[in-house]
C-alpha cells in the first residue's frame, strides 16, 4: 500500500507544468495585444509605405553598417535581409557597396532621402511612443517604463545559457583571465593567478566550471569544486561588466546550486573579500550564513554556509535583476 506521500513529486511537476502554461498564455496575449497596439501588423507601419522590418533595417543601417554584423544583429536569414536591403535600394533610400577599409567587406549606407526618411520614422516612432504614455500620469508612466526595462532584462537573461566546460579549454581560460584582471584592480593587495584554482581541481568528480554564453561570447562564470565529503566550494563568480544588472549573478548563483545537487552535495561553502559588498548582500539574500573561516583561501575576509536540502529546480522562475547585481561582477575568489 502506498501512502500520499508518495504522490508528493507527481503532484509538484504537474502543479508545475500547469503554471508553466499559464505564464506562457499570459505572455502570448501580451504580445498580441502590444504587436496590435503599435500597428506591427500593417504593411504601413508608423503610417510609413512599409512594413515594420524594413523600417527597423532602415533604422539599424543608420550611419552605415557592415551587413554581415546588421545579419547577426538583427538574427535575420541572409536571403530575407538581402530581399529587404534590395527592396530599400530600390526605394532610392540605401546604397550599397564594397567597404573603403576592406574591399571584401559589403557595407550599407543611407542616401540622401534615406536620411529624411529615417528621420521622418523617428519622428513617427517618437510620437507613438508618447501617444501610449499619454493617458497616464507621470508617476505611471514611470512605473511602465520601468517594467519594460525589466521585462526588457529579463528576455536577454533568458536567452544567455549556462553549461559546464572543459576547465582547460580557451572559454574558461579567457573567463577565469578576465575575472583575475578586475580582481587585481579591485582589491588593495591586488590578485596572483596563481591563486587560481587550477583545472585539475575543477575537473570530472573533483569539480565543474559553468561559463554563461551570449551570442557566442562569455558573460560569467562560476565554478563548484568538491573540498570533503558531501561538501563543496563555490569559486571564482564573475559576470561581465556588459552583462551585470539583469539578474545574471543570481542566476549563475543558482545554476551551480543544481550543478553541486547533481553531484550529490549537500553544503556549498564559500568565502569573499571585504571590498564586495554587493556580492555579499547577494549571497545573504539568496541563503548563505555568515560562517567561521574554513580554510586556508587566498584573500578571504567572509566566510559563507548554504544547505541545500532537497535539489534545486533546474530554472528559477523568481530570478530577475536585483539591486545586490547592479555592481556586482565577483563573488568567491
């Protein structure tokens, strides 16, 4: 005979997956109401004689711009974004032709009636932009500008993803150099590399290295090594100056969280300088006790303890981007 308890973990991962729809219809009619708010379904977008993508490329070409970095950018197939630069030099409104630094280079250029053209669209685009702020009073208004700014953060911290690497490989090589480089300017004494912990340590049972990727490139990382039975250290957090504010340090927090669970740990330790306070802040918020010293680490002021009791969730829905982050780029040395 089974008890109810039994039913505990079905019960949570339907609960769950019934949540996990509601947020995704509440997304989807927001988009469809804003996209029709806006007019971004009219093949006359802003009153203009096209349609949104070929505005938002108008836009983007502005001063001048390489086409292969305007593809990338905008995530755009390389035949539809040649149909759109085609249609706009058909207009009279772009040129295009062979970079003067790089001939093998194709840039495009705004002509002459381009410019007014664009200038045009950001007159319209300014004034949609206050007619929907219109009908509220200052400080709502605020408050929706604000929103959108977090919304805003939150859909680029979606998109970065967060996996293990090899320890040795040039990612974490260049994620653990460049976390050394603003250790060294940020504490008085300054940082060795030496005091690295080494890949070895880092590596299969020992440990695990997760590096944050955006577009390709590395925005943080954060490493867990085993140093005794059923615990772990976490070290060397680091996000990029370019990527803090949006919640990315928490989310890091958290992904190695569920690493060190899979590793079946049940303590993760770490230890901090004096000079980040914001970090500290972050990792009282997120569960850690203050601690005495542990052990022998370089540069250590604060020492912090998390159990972790049962295994994380493999996402943090509540992750968003929290004050303790807005200058917080390190966390254990």
């Amino acid at each position: 005979m089974t008890s109810s308890g039994d039913d505990v973990h079905p019960q949570r991962a339907q609960r769950a997956h019934h949540e996990q729809r509601d947020r995704a219809e509440r997304l989807r009619e927001f988009n469809r109401y804003y996209t029709q708010r806006v007019g971004i379904l009219s093949d006359r977008y802003l009153g203009q004689n096209r349609p949104l993508s070929e505005a938002r490329v108008l836009f983007e070409i502005g001063q001048g711009v390489d086409l292969r970095d305007l593809r990338v950018r905008l995530g755009l197939d390389s035949g539809f974004l040649s149909r759109l630069i085609r249609s706009l030099e058909r207009q009279g409104l772009v040129a295009v032709g062979p970079s003067p630094d790089d001939g093998r280079v194709r840039v495009a250029t705004l002509t002459d009636d381009g410019r007014r053209e664009l200038d045009d669209l950001n007159e319209r685009a300014t004034g949609l932009a206050n007619r929907l702020l219109s009908g509220l009073p200052a400080a709502q208004q605020e408050q929706l500008v604000s929103a959108t700014d977090r919304a805003r953060h939150l859909l680029r911290l979606s998109a970065i993803e967060v996996g293990a690497v090899d320890p040795s490989s040039e990612a974490a090589r260049r994620c653990l150099s460049a976390f050394a480089d603003e250790l060294r300017q940020r504490f008085p004494e300054g940082f060795d590399d030496a005091d690295l912990v080494s890949a070895r340590e880092l590596s299969g049972d020992a440990g695990a290295l997760l590096v944050a990727t955006e577009d390709g490139e590395a925005r943080g990382c954060v490493a867990v090594r085993v140093i005794e039975p059923d615990v772990g250290e976490i070290r060397h957090m680091w996000v990029h100056p370019g990527a803090r504010g949006i919640g990315l340090g928490r989310r890091l927090l958290h992904e190695i969280e569920v690493h060190a669970a899979g590793m079946d740990l049940r303590v993760l330790r770490l230890a901090t300088h004096g000079v980040l306070d914001e970090a500290i802040a972050l990792y009282r918020s997120a569960g850690y006790a203050a601690i005495d010293q542990y052990g022998p680490t370089p540069h250590a002021q604060h020492w912090f303890e998390k159990h972790l009791g049962r295994r994380p969730e493999t996402r943090n829905a509540s992750a968003s981007p929290d004050l303790h982050e807005r200058s917080v780029g390190l966390a254990p040395q």
